[in-house]
C-alpha cells in the first residue's frame, strides 16, 4: 500500500539526504539510526542494501515507512523498482545501469519520485534531454574516493561537481565522502543538498551528526536547510507564494486570467489578476474584445502593489499599444519580483488578440522581464523573420531573440511537427531543450497563458528558473494528458488545470 499523497508530485527536500548501510548502522539497526537523524533534520531517506533478499528489504523498508509516518520526510529505495510498491516507499533512486529512467517512470507512474546517478558532464546532459517529468533529480558523484561504495566511478571534485550542475536545471545531490569538515569545498556548486552514508550511519551519534551537517550545510548556503529554518533543525512554516496575472478575460475559462488564476491555485501559489481587457469568448473564437483604459490597468497594480507582497508576475494579453507601454513603465518602475512575459498575439483559434500597432510596444516591454515566452509564430513577428519550421531553427531564433532582447527566451515548439514537443530555453548563450510527448488532444486552448502562469508560479516556490521551467512544462504535459475528460465547448477546450487533484 502506498502512502503517497493525492495531488502533485512535491519536489522533495534534498538538503540533507541519508542513504542507509544496514552494516554501518550496527547492532543500533537501521530504522534507530534513521529515526534519530530525522529527528535531527535529515531531510530525504533511501534504503540501500546490496545484501538482503527482497523479502527482507520489503519488511525493513515498512519499518523505516512507520518511523517516517507524520514526519513528511519522503523514503526511497535504491535500485528495486519492483519493491517501491509492496513498501510503500515514495520512489526510488537508480543508478546509470539499473533501468532505463523512462521505463521507471511507466513501472511508478506520476506519483512516485525518481533519483538518478550521474558520474560526468556528458551522463548529466544525457539525463537532462530525457522527457521533462522522467526523473526528479540527480545524484552527482563520487565527490570524493569512498570506501563505501565498491568499484565507484573516478571521483569528480568539487570543481567537477559544479560542472556538472551547471549542466541540467533537474535538481541535484553531491554524493561521496560527503562530510561536515567537508562541506565548505561544496559552496557554490549549486547542487540543492548533499547524500551522505557513512558520515550518520558510522556515526557514534547520528543526531550530533547530523546536527553538525545541518550546521555546515547552512554555513555553505546549500540546500533548504541553508534559507529555511537554518542549523536548528526546524523548517520555516510554509508561505505560499502570491502570483500576479495582468492579462485579458477569457469568459470559457480555458484562457487568459481565468486559466492563470487556474494554475497558479492548481500549483500552490495565491493568484491576483489585473485585467487589461474583456474579450467576448468561446473554444471557437473571440467576437470581441473590450480594451480597458491603460490608466485604469495601472490603477489596479498601483492599488494592489499598495497592499499585496508579490513573488512573481505573468504578463499576458495587452491587447493595445497605450497598455503595453502602461504595463512596460510599471514593470520597470513598480514591480520587483521576477516577470514572465507570454507575448500573446493570436489565440489558438486564430483570433488576433494584440492589435497590430501594438506590436512594437510589447517588443519593447520584453528586455524589461526575466522570461519571455513566445511561441514560433510569435518569436518570427518579434524577429521579423519567417516561422522556424525545423527544431535547428527553432534553437536559431531562441539564441537570436534572447540576444536581440537581453533577457531569457523559452521558444516553445507547439507548433512543430513530431512526436515531442520541444521548447528550447535559450539564457546568457546557453541553450536547454525540454522535451515532452507530444498529446495528441482537441483541448489545446490557452495552453500559451497556462505554461507562463505555471513558469511565473514555479518560480515564486523554486527561485530557479531552469527548475521552473521544467516543473511548468512537466504541470502542462499532464494537464494536457489529461484535459479529454473535459467536454467544454465545440472547439479547442481547455487543458485540465486541475489534474492534480481529481
Ligand atoms: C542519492 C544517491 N546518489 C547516488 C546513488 C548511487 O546509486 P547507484 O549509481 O545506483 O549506485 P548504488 O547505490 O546502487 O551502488 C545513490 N544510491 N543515491
Ligand atoms: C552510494 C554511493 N553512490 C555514489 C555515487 O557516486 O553515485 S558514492 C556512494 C557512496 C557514498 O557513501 P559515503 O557517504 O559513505 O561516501
Ligand atoms: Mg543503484
């Protein structure tokens, strides 16, 4: 029986993550060692044992699930896919030639997390083009040579390490003679929490131990332990995150505000909405639209911003060259948190959404945001070029557009042909790509506003927008898996924002 919880898969705190050696552990037996070290802060648990039959892992990976019941602390096993379920255990974690990640991810299914072992560049690379959702982090290493581990590949140093983060927006674990006097040579890896084996189980204290790492980690500034209730060994209660959307009406609810208040609820963050105007609209298309006055759009930021902390904004339809320029000063002027911008030109169905004068005005407003969004008609509008037809263009045009603008560029590849919906991340010269499989669905309406409202929602928990990014686009692969239980409308419906839940 699963313990796993209904709704989203929580990205799970890595910061210090305890990996069992049932040897090392002693006649202690694991599940005091394990209990102590969750008491003490240990965040994330993987039961690793090369020598017990599956029976005897199943009945000690139940125990460890009763010491961790109420503690939120998720327990992975290490290697069996096949024991995730009679444990009940939250994942698993596999190494390079365990399984194929992709067919673990169909054996679990959506609720179960994944780790994965990466030993080089070229293994993190491989791992980062796997379909967004396949696994939900990476294991890095060995940092160091361990005795832990037999026949362990070469050690990559902490210089190695960075590398390797630097890589892949999947977050990331160190692991391999990890220990506290150690920690400092990990500051500003960017990895997102350290796995250690020996350091708890060996040690004669592992509640003082694993205070100690606790202690480390937050003089490192690794892991949410560093910002998030520091070397006390308590979590900060949780904040959810406000998100703003400045965007247009869509009265059928696939689109516009309606679909971002959508996500960003379906994603745990509280939504607010500016609108900037009223369209009247079906899945089959928009007979109208009803601009509001640019000086009303800003009087509805500047009295919110009066009152209301913000963590991220998603700007969407404007509709008229005065509101853009409005929403351009008051990004620039008024707003501090991180900014998606989903430049929406035409809707799904065809219908023009930003008149053609007001065109210049959003290109203008593009270099003042963190994110833009375009999809490939929108990006050749914005380069004056004809639309990428190949996914080599598609990379061309992302690099061209976030050069021409001086901010980051996610060029989506809806509208490409293939099995995979490809959207290329274009940042500071660095291309990522995230690949999905592409669904094959009617109910493709507002998936533009869905995926920027998710981006701008992600990032308000995450604070990284390679990891927003792949989360909003792994939120939207799913809602779109699953948007033919909605029958809404003749045309193109809505994605089923809500699939988390029901
Ligand atoms: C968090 C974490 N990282 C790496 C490993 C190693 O996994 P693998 O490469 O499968 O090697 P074994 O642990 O199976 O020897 C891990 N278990 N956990
Ligand atoms: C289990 C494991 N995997 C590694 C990898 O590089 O993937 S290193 C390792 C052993 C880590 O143990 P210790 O913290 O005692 O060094
Ligand atoms: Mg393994």
């Amino acid at each position: 029986m699963s313990t796993r919880r209904a709704g989203p898969r929580p990205r799970p705190d890595l910061s210090l993550y305890l990996v069992t050696d049932t040897v090392l552990c002693g006649d202690r037996g694991v599940p005091a060692v394990v209990a102590e070290a969750v008491a003490a802060g240990v965040t994330c648990v993987q039961l690793r044992d090369k020598t017990l039959d599956d029976d005897s892992l199943v009945a000690l990976g139940r125990e460890l699930r009763q010491v961790l019941a109420g503690t939120g602390v998720p327990l992975l096993v290490d290697d069996r896919v096949h024991l995730v379920e009679p444990i009940g255990a939250d994942g698993v974690h596999i190494g390079q030639t365990d399984m194929d990640p992709v067919e673990a991810r169909r054996i679990l299914g959506e609720g179960a997390l994944i780790g994965l072992s990466t030993h080089s560049v070229g293994q993190v690379r491989a791992a980062s083009a796997l379909p967004v959702g396949t696994v939900d982090y990476l294991g890095m290493g060995p940092v160091w040579a361990t005795a832990t581990k037999a026949g362990h590949a070469p050690p990559i140093g902490p210089d190695g390490l960075a590398a390797m983060r630097a890589e892949s927006w999947l977050p990331a674990v160190a692991i391999g003679s990890v220990k506290a006097h150690s920690l400092a040579a990990l500051a500003g890896s960017g990895v997102d929490g350290v796995a250690v084996v020996s350091a708890l189980c060996a040690a004669d204290d592992p509640a003082a131990a694993t205070r100690e790492l606790r202690a480390a980690l937050a003089r490192a500034g690794i892991g949410r332990t560093a910002s998030a209730g520091g070397a006390s060994g308590k979590a900060s209660p949780h904040r959810v995150p406000s998100v703003l959307s400045i965007a247009g009406s869509d009265p059928s609810g696939g689109a516009g505000i309606q679909a971002d208040l959508k996500a960003f609820s379906a994603l745990g963050a509280h939504g607010c909405a500016v609108l900037t105007a009223l369209t009247a609209q079906s899945t089959q298309g928009v007979t109208g639209i009803h601009p509001v006055p640019a000086a009303f759009v800003r009087e509805q930021v500047e009295t919110l911003l009066a009152d209301v902390r913000l963590d991220a904004v998603k700007v969407g339809m404007l509709g008229s060259a005065e509101v853009a320029r409005k929403v351009a000063a008051l990004v620039r002027d008024r707003v501090d948190c991180p900014v998606v911008l989903d430049p929406v030109m035409v809707s799904t169905a065809g219908s023009r959404l930003l008149a053609t004068d007001a065109v210049e005005a959003v290109c203008a407003l593009a270099p003042e945001v963190d994110l833009v969004t375009p999809n490939g008609p929108e990006a050749a509008v914005m380069l004056g070029a004809a639309e990428a037809t190949t996914l080599a263009e598609q990379r061309e045009q992302a690099v061209a557009l976030a050069e021409r603008l001086g901010t980051r560029v996610l060029l989506k590849g809806g509208h490409l042909a293939g099995a995979e919906s490809v959207d290329v991340l274009a940042e500071e010269g660095r291309l990522r790509e995230l690949r999905a499989p592409r669904v094959d669905t009617r109910n493709t309406h507002g998936t533009g506003c869905t995926l920027s409202s998710a981006i701008a929602a992600e990032h308000a928990h995450h604070s990284d927008w390679g990891v927003a990014v792949g989360r909003a686009k792994h939120y939207l692969t799913r809602a779109l898996q699953e948007a033919d239980g909605l029958d809404i409308g003749a045309g193109p419906g809505p994605v089923h924002h809500f699939h988390p839940w029901w």
